[in-house]
C-alpha cells in the first residue's frame, strides 16, 4: 500500500513492451519488520503480570518457549515530564522520522539524469479523468510528425485503451496499468523507459492516471508538468486541487468549443491558477477541432526544457507566457 495516498503499491502494475506483451511486478513492498518469520527453536515465555487487583498469575504460551517480563520500558525522550506527556494528556506520541517519498525521489533524481544524459524531454501531463489528455496527445502527435520525434508512456489502472489510441498514431507506446494504484511513480516510470528505450534528443510524453490529487505528490524525473482540465469540470478546480496547479508549468484549460454552452469563467480560473502560481503558463484550446492548438505546439517547440534537456540540464518552471 502507498505510504502516502493509501492507494495499492505497484505489486499489481502491469508493463507492456512496444509489441504488446504484458509483464506483471510482483515484489514485497513491506518494511523487513512486517514480513513474517519463524523462529529457529522452540522456546518457552512465562510472563508475570501485576494486575490492578493485587494478583499475580503465569500465562502459558502455545509456542513452547519461555522468558520472564519483569522489566520496565524506557521512556521516550521528551516525556519525563509526567504531568506534561502525551500519555498523561490522553494523546499517542508519533515521530516520522523518514521521508515517505525519499526512495521516489531518489528515482526520480536517476530518471531525470537518464533523460538528460539522452537529451529526452520528458513532459508529465495530467488531469482528472475525461479531461481530454489522450485527444490532445493524438491531435499533438500528428501536428508534429516529421518535425520531433515523439514517444509516449500511456498510465491507466486497467486496459490499453489509449495506448491503442496512441499507437494508431504509428508512434512508440508502452502501457502502465496500475492496477488500484492512483497514480504513476519513478519506480514505474524507470521500467517504462527500459521498455520503451526514447530515441535520443525525442520528446517524451507521459500521461498520468487520471487524478487530480496524487500524481502532484509523485516527481518522475519529467522536464515540465502539463495539467489538462477541461470547461465541463468548472472554473473552480485550481481552488479545489492546489497542489496539482503548484506543481504545474502549464495548464491547458481543454475543449473550449464548449464554452457557449457551459459555465465557465476562463478569466476567473486563470486568476486563481496565478494566484496560486504566478509563473504557471496558461493555454485555452479545443483538442478536439483543433482551435488553440498552434499555441499549444508553439510552447512544446519554444519550451527551454527542449535546449536544456540536449545542454544536459533541465530546469522545472518556465516556458513561454501567454
């Protein structure tokens, strides 16, 4: 189970290669302490216990061994203090002393050299399901043939639905099914890269699961974040989600050919993405009919992750403003 979001651990994530095939990983995820042992002997406990009512009494064990329980616990540090502790005010002491996304970003930090060292830009894009992400990376692929070469990273819990999509394009895809898991992370996405091996110097696009809470926790190593949100879901998502338009470097406000018959405020949505993260791009565009979308490849051909990520260096935020 993720430590973080609670979703399934990627025990259940399934990798198909180019051609298809599907390979299942299966690991133990769990911390040594919570893997079960066996013990080399048999032995016996005698456990003496003083209770409340001034009584005493051995419990036998059935696992045959033995050992005396006349200590006394040490206190935790900071508790001396009984008329102060966390016990004596009825609260439970927790201390989390490691980074729960320490091993994710230490990934992320191997993929983002791999990428560069490649010369790969590598853009994450997300949004909530229904946003528009597989149309727009479509539309985007076949704008651009002949000019980048392009590879995708498809993540789904379950099918290869847009990978299918994707791969009528005639450009490479592997297929990250996540199973209950919720998002991508660098784990997943270094097996995904093995498989699908990015020309070097070729743009990369990774569609995320689709979700607009966990996959802003999760660094994969990508040169720029791209959220998708589409006018159908309301203007109010940078409120609602702040942490995906933190972490974004562009946000593609999708399928405005629906304005005239929807309730959105494009201004408004603008302003409360800015306000959250004044450097953010912003791009309105149908994916769809194809209105908006020179801006859209404008900023993937002028993006400064393109000559940062051939110089070896790519920075996280920037890109043409609009």
């Amino acid at each position: 189970m993720c430590a973080t979001c609670g979703c399934g651990d990627d025990a259940g994530t399934r990798i198909s290669d180019l051609d298809g095939t599907v390979h299942e990983i299966v690991h133990d995820t769990r911390p040594a302490a919570a893997v079960p042992h066996e013990h080399p002997h048999p032995h016996d406990h005698e456990h003496d216990h003083g209770h409340p009512d001034d009584h005493e009494h051995d419990h036998g064990h059935p696992d045959d061994h033995e050992h005396d329980h006349g200590h006394q616990h040490p206190q935790s540090p900071g508790t001396a203090d009984a008329g102060h502790s966390p016990a004596a005010e009825g609260r439970t002491l927790i201390s989390l002393e490691e980074n729960l996304l320490a091993k994710n970003d230490l990934l992320a930090a191997r993929n983002r050299g791999w990428l560069e060292g490649r010369g790969v830009q590598a853009f994450n894009v997300m949004s909530s399901p229904g946003a528009g992400k597989t149309t727009l990376l479509v539309r985007t692929i076949r704008e651009l043939a002949g000019e980048l070469e392009i590879g995708v990273i498809e993540g789904d819990q379950e099918t290869s639905l847009d990978a299918d999509r994707i791969r009528s394009t005639g450009r490479p895809v592997v297929q990250i099914n996540t199973g209950a898991g919720c998002h991508l992370d660098a784990g997943m996405l270094q097996r995904a890269l093995g498989a699908l091996d990015p020309v070097p110097g070729s743009t990369l696009f990774i569609e995320n699961v689709g979700n607009l809470v966990c996959p802003a926790l999760f660094d994969l190593g990508e040169s720029a974040r791209v959220v998708v949100i589409s006018v159908t879901e309301g203007d109010d998502k940078p409120q609602k989600y702040p942490h995906m338009f933190l972490a974004a470097d562009l946000v593609i406000i999708n399928k405005a050919d629906l304005l005239p018959y929807v309730e959105f405020d494009v201004e408004r949505c603008v302003r409360q993405a800015r306000l959250l993260n004044p450097g953010v791009d912003v791009l309105t565009l149908s994916a769809a009919t194809g209105d908006g979308m020179d801006g859209w490849l404008e900023w993937i051909r002028k993006n400064p992750h393109l000559a940062a990520a051939a110089a070896g260096s790519a920075p996280r935020s920037g890109g043409l403003r609009v």
